[in-house]
C-alpha cells in the first residue's frame, strides 16, 4: 500500500509540474500591447475624414457610419483593438457594395469599398500572439490604407459631383 500512495503521490507530482509549464508558455508568449499600441500611435497612417462640406451627399448612405468607425483602430488602449475590429468586421460584412447610393454610386468608391471590406474581413484580431503580431500589424496598416483610399476618393467624387453644375452655369452664361 506504501508503494501505491508513493506511486500516486510521483504521478500527481508530474501532472502539477506539467500544468505549471504550460503556463509560464502562455505567459511568455503574450503581447506587448504598449509595443502594440506603439506601432498604432506612431506606425499606421493617419486616418482621413469625410469633408463637411459634402454631408448631404455622404448622409444618404446609411452604413457611412459603419466606415467612418474605423478611425477608432487609432485607440489609446489597444487591448482593445481586438474587441473592435470584431465588431467592425461584423457590421462591414452587413453592408452590400450593390446598394451604394446616389452620386457615390460610381466604379471608383465601388472597388474601393470591396477593397476595404476584404482587408477588414481577413484580419484574424482573435488569435494574436507573438507568432502572428507582425501579419496582424501589417493587415491593420493595409486597413488603413484601404480607409484612407476609400475616404479620399468618396471625397473627391463628392466633390466633383458639385463641380460640374457650377461649371454648367458659367457656359449657359456666355
């Protein structure tokens, strides 16, 4: 009976031991979110806006809010940047391109949205770990840039959606 309870007690004693290892692995691998939220701070471009002065054309597509959120990726804390990029791909997925209205109906805002889409959708913010910070890192800067495109082009055919009627009106004036 000696043998059995010193035979368990070895047994027990290999289990706790693996069981401690496994997680000082887990600590060792986790992020360093001040070198996370460095990189967000100083590395990521900055994020455009949508011109004031086009809101009447920008306020007739609904899921415009939707994008516009995306300047939040440039948070203070970025432990909880996972949280939101979740939650930005859920509601960006909800959004059809087919549906574009008005004057932001063209092939230019189209493809730039489907680009955005596709890079918000593919960032994996689940699973980050010090395997995957620098593919995480890289998809959030294509993120970026991909908003960037979309805003700076939404802008540029807002304004140009305005342009031509002024144009029209000096030739009709001649």
């Amino acid at each position: 009976m000696n043998k059995a309870f010193i035979y368990l007690l070895f047994f027990f004693l290999l289990i706790s031991c693996s069981k401690n290892s496994k997680k000082n692995n887990l600590i060792s691998k986790s992020i360093d979110y001040e070198k996370l939220n460095s990189f967000v701070q100083d590395s990521l471009p900055s994020l455009l806006i949508l011109n004031e002065n086009f809101d009447e054309i920008f306020n007739s597509w609904q899921e415009i809010k939707t994008i516009e959120s995306t300047s939040k990726i440039i948070s203070p804390d970025s432990r909880t940047l996972s949280f939101f990029l979740e939650s930005l791909k859920l509601e960006v997925a909800k959004i059809n391109d087919k549906q574009i209205p008005g004057k932001l109906n063209v092939p230019q805002v189209i493809g730039r949205f489907r680009v955005y889409k596709t890079e918000v959708l593919k960032i994996n913010s689940n699973k980050i770990d010090l395997e995957n910070i620098q593919l995480f890192k890289k998809n959030l800067k294509k993120i970026a840039i991909s908003y960037n495109a979309l805003i700076s082009m939404m802008n540029k055919i807002a304004k140009e959606s305005l342009e031509p009627t002024n144009s029209l009106e000096a030739v009709e004036v001649k």
